[in-house]
C-alpha cells in the first residue's frame, strides 16, 4: 500500500480542528493539528443559533493550513454534531441554522406526536426520544418550510459550500427521525404525514462516496485541490469507527459534551423495552447500528465552569478535578438524563436545586459540584452500559471511553468503580481518527472492515486501564 495524508474537518459543540492523518503505507497513522477554531454560539432575537460562517470561515483557514503542509492532499472529510441543518432556497440559505439546544423545539414535538404517536415513530425510525430531533425542529419551521428546496445537515451543508454537491450522508441522516431505521432510505410517508415536502430531502450517500472535487474559487483560495469524502459525518458514528474495541464483547462511550453510552449491532434493537429505556438506533459506518443512549456527558461540568467564570471565579479545570477526587464526606447524586439541564444558562443552580429537591446533599463549592458531577456522570454512564448489554444481548466485558472525557482520570476511576468493568480510556481525537480512517480507506491507504481499522486504532494510540475497586 501507498502512503498519503487525508485532512479531517471536525466541528465539536466548543471548538472545530483541521486535523491533518498521515499514513505511511504499511497501515499505521500519524494527525498533526493545523488549525483550531472556537464554536461560539451566538444568541439572536428568534432564538439560539450557531456561526455557522464562522465555523466555515474556520474551516477553510484550517484547510489552507493543510494544503501547505500536505500540497498532495488525497481528500477533506467533515464530521460535526447531528440534527441540525439549514434550509436553502436555490443557493440562499433562509436564515441561520438553530442550535439544538434551543428551546423552542418543545412546541414541535406536541405538534409532531399529535400525528404520528411516540411509539409509531420508533417503529420506523428507531430513535431514542431528544425534543431537538430534526423532525422536531422542522415541526416549527412554520412558512420557511414552504419557501425552502433543500435542507442540509451541517457537515454536508460544509461539504456543498466546498464542491456545490448537495447529499445526505446516511449516518447523520440516521438521527434526523425522517430514516427508516430498517431499510435505511427516506422515510417519505413519514415526511408526507408530518407535511414535509419529499424534495427538501436530498440524495442519500454513505460514508466513502466522493461528494467531488473543490469549486474552483474555493481551490483558488485554498492553494490545492482535493476531492471532499463522505465519512461517518455523525461525529458520533465517526468516533464509534475508532474504538479500539471487541464490538462482540465491549461496550462504548464517546464522552464530550455528551456522554453516548452503547453497542455496537448488526441490526436495529425496536423493543418495547428498548423504547422505554429510550436507547437510539442511529446508523454506523458499513451499515453497523450504534445502540446507545445519550447521557448530559461533560456538558453539566463544562457549563458549572462557564457559571462560575461569568460570576469572576476563575476555574483551572485539572486543579478542580483534583479537588473534586479529595472531596470528603456524604456526595449528592443527581440524574444526569434530566432534560433540565439541557438548556444553556446557570448550572449549579440546577444541580443544586435538583438535589434538594430529591433529599440529597448540596453541594457548597465548586469542588464538590464538580465530585457530583462526575459521580452522578459514573452513575448514568454504569447504568446505561448494563441497559445497552441486556437489551442487545451483548455481553460487556470491558467499557471503552473514546473522547475528552478519556482524560477525566477521576470518572473513568469512578466508572469502572460503579460499573464494576475495567475501564479502556483512548484515544482523545476518536471522532477525528474515524473520520481520517474512512478517507484513508476510499483513498487506499488503509484496508479492510471496521476490524481491521480499529487494529490500527489499537497499534497507533495508548489506551490506559481503569480497573474497579473490587479488583485492585
Ligand atoms: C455528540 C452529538 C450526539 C448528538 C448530539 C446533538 O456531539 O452528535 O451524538 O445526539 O451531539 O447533535
């Protein structure tokens, strides 16, 4: 085999990297980052939105970057978060795509169950419940669903701002709630009963399919030319692509803002009890199926910070934790899948109130908000990863944590601790590596299925083990 590099676009919720992967040829791989850009959402009269010119802007910088590091570049790749789009109009887009964490989606989803009831829907599509699921939101769209021709998630709304192709990458479209979670095509009778117009939807690719070759002014601006690759553009499918785990025996958590805590399948889970349990079937790169449920993740930690900072408290997060390990005494736990910490805006006030509110202690300093955090986060993810096993019938022998929250000592301690399984935490740039992989493999620098990838995974980044308790 050939050697090469591919670059990898991947927006997080926080920041965006351009990741560049090179691999040598004889399958191993090395990323260099050349360029880093913050995500700040910005807050408008109709509601919260995203920069999304920004995040372009940022992308392009990043991609020059890689051009001039890499002028042979075999392909661009783009991963971000799911369910939100823009609506276009021809080449318009019609306003500024919404943020989901945005909260006026609750209308959208009385509006939605209203016609097609909760249990109906899961049996076409197979998602968990989140109130911003992108059928949700358009239930809200009101008279600009009339005036759109096209909607776009965000990582394939980047990919025509680069080639001017317009698809659907099928992993991502997998959480829109518009899929049908078996044959994986359209659901347009769905759309058709929820008054979403067929053409809005646009041709579904799957991961590895070539989108094309850059638009000729972007290739001017950028100094090179490269095609842009479809990739599990679900930062999430692009991450489950990068655990270097046994999918017959582990169990999984990709551990950001979120904390998406499952299996991998071969085929949808559609029962009453996985309903209830509120797991989700979302798509996987080569047609696997990501069962997992979404905890709150990191976000509860990160949003406590962002109060504290706003108050003029100023926060190092390393030295929080390390306070947050010695903390003493009785520690409140709080449900981590409560929606009312999904909204931006005062999150120790919302812990706080939760926990007096269901009898446990309150925490009184930023140490131990951040000692409830984590137990609490343990907690959920340890439950979630028993439900994930028992209703898959997967047998968990080890939980893998891929993502920031690999480096979070104190929780994959406490997770293994609770959960009573060793820990594997690694890599960090999980979603990053997944999307450089399947680059690597449409451009035959790699080979082989999801296995023989996540052998690579395995030989190129330290993991480290957490053991429980018990067993120490
Ligand atoms: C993680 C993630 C989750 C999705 C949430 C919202 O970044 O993509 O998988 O449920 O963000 O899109």
């Amino acid at each position: 085999m050939t050697g090469g590099a591919v670059a990898a676009v991947d927006l997080g919720a926080t920041s965006g990297r351009v990741i560049i992967g090179r691999f040598d040829g004889s399958g191993s791989i090395s990323m260099e980052t050349v360029g880093r850009f913050a995500n700040t959402p910005v807050r408008q009269p109709d509601g919260l939105h995203w920069d999304l010119l920004g995040l372009y802007r940022g992308a392009l910088d990043g991609l020059r970057g890689a051009f001039r590091a890499e002028p042979g570049l075999a392909s661009i790749g783009i991963d971000s978060w799911a369910v939100d789009y823009a609506l276009l109009r021809g080449d318009r887009m019609l306003g500024v795509p919404f943020h989901y964490r945005d909260e006026r989606t609750s209308a959208g989803v009385e509006a939605v169950h209203a016609r097609v009831p909760f249990e109906q829907l899961y049996r076409r599509n197979g998602l968990q419940f989140l109130p911003f699921n992108t059928l949700y939101q358009l239930a809200t769209e009101g008279d600009w669903l009339a005036q759109a021709e096209q909607l776009l998630l965000i990582p394939d709304l980047l990919g025509w701002m680069l080639t001017g192709a317009r698809v659907a990458e099928r992993t991502n479209a997998s959480t829109t709630g518009l899929l049908d979670v078996t044959s994986r095509a359209w659901d347009l009778d769905l759309a058709s009963r929820l008054e979403i117009p067929a053409g809005l939807l646009p041709s579904l690719v799957d991961p590895g399919a070539t989108l094309g070759g850059l638009r000729p002014e972007v290739a001017g601006e950028l100094g090179g030319q490269a095609p842009v690759v479809a990739v599990g553009s679900h930062d999430t499918a692009s991450a489950v692509v990068a655990v270097p785990m046994r999918a017959d025996r582990a169990a999984y958590i990709s551990c950001g803002t979120w904390g998406l805590v499952g299996v991998e399948t071969e085929h949808p889970v559609l029962t009453d009890a996985a309903r209830e349990a509120n797991f989700t079937n979302e798509g996987g790169v080569d047609g696997r199926v990501r069962f997992l449920h979404n905890v709150m993740g990191l976000w509860l930690l990160s949003e406590s910070v962002r109060t504290w900072e706003a108050a003029g408290l100023s926060v190092d997060l390393p030295s929080l934790l390390a306070a947050a390990g010695k903390v003493t005494g009785p520690i409140g736990l709080f449900d981590a899948n409560d929606p009312v910490f999904l909204a931006p805006g005062d999150m120790p006030a919302r812990i706080a109130a939760w926990l007096r509110a269901h009898d446990q202690p309150v925490p009184s300093s930023p140490a131990e908000f951040a000692r409830s955090i984590v137990e609490s986060l343990a907690e959920a993810f340890a439950v979630a990863v028993r439900s994930a096993s028992e209703l898959s019938g997967v047998p968990v022998e080890t939980i893998h944590v891929v993502g920031g929250g690999a480096l979070n000592t104190l929780l994959c301690q406490r997770l293994a601790d609770r959960s009573g399984l060793p820990v594997a935490a690694g890599p960090v740039e999980a979603t990053a590596i997944g999307n450089l992989l399947i680059q690597a493999r449409t451009a035959g620098l790699v080979s082989g299925d999801l296995e023989s990838l996540r052998a690579v995974v395995a030989a190129a980044f330290d993991v480290v083990t957490y053991l429980p308790a018990r067993a120490r």
